[in-house]
C-alpha cells in the first residue's frame, strides 16, 4: 500500500517550517488539474497524516503547491513586494502507486530543492 508525504524545512532558520499551507492537485492528460488536498504543515514541517495513502495514490502526474510567500511573510514582514518565491510548484509523476512518494521542501526566501524521499 503506497503512500504520499511531504516535509517542509526552512533552512534559512535551521528548523521546521510550520505553519505553511500547501494544495496537492491531480493532473489530467488534457491539462486541467483537481483540487485533491489542501494542508498546513505543523511545528514539525509535515502534515498531520499522509496526503495520500491506499488506492488514493494513483498513477499519473500530481502537483504540490507550497504558499512559500504567506509562510516567509509571517516570519519578516518586510519581504519584498513581490517575494522572490511566492507559490512553489513541484511536478511529479507517479509510476508505481504501491510504493512511498515522499517528496520535501528545503527553503528559504531565495531558493528551494526538493528530491524524491522514501
């Protein structure tokens, strides 16, 4: 039974990210996408439980979009306007729906990466 998770890490402060809301969406082949989940990650930079879990997790093309604006401007609220990063959009495929997608967030105000976990 495969499962999808998320961590966010803000390494500008050497700590979690808490706090920062983020949206999972199911991509189509004709390029729409649904609305699948919507969270905000706790003191720790994680959600509550897995976005997804079971025959939830399906193949296909996913996106997570991390609100990185509202986060870092709860934490300096003199972040230029625009932010530099305000919503980050990660892509990712799912090819084999009974394993573990883990997909983390390193950032900070001026960049971010991200790779594929366990």
């Amino acid at each position: 039974m495969g499962r999808l998770s998320t961590h966010v890490l803000d390494t500008s402060r050497g700590a979690p990210a808490g706090g920062l809301r983020l949206d999972l969406y199911k991509c189509a082949a004709n390029g729409s996408r649904t609305l699948v989940k919507s969270a905000i990650t706790n003191s720790d930079g994680r959600t509550a439980e897995p976005l997804l879990t079971g025959s939830a997790l399906e193949r296909g093309i996913w996106e997570l979009v991390f609100h990185a604006g509202e986060y870092l401007r709860g934490l300096e609220p003199q972040l230029p306007e625009p932010p530099f990063l305000d919503e980050i959009l990660i892509r990712f495929g799912v090819a084999e729906p009974n394993s573990n997608y883990h997909v983390p967030l390193l950032l900070s105000q001026y960049g971010y990466s991200t790779y594929r976990g366990s």
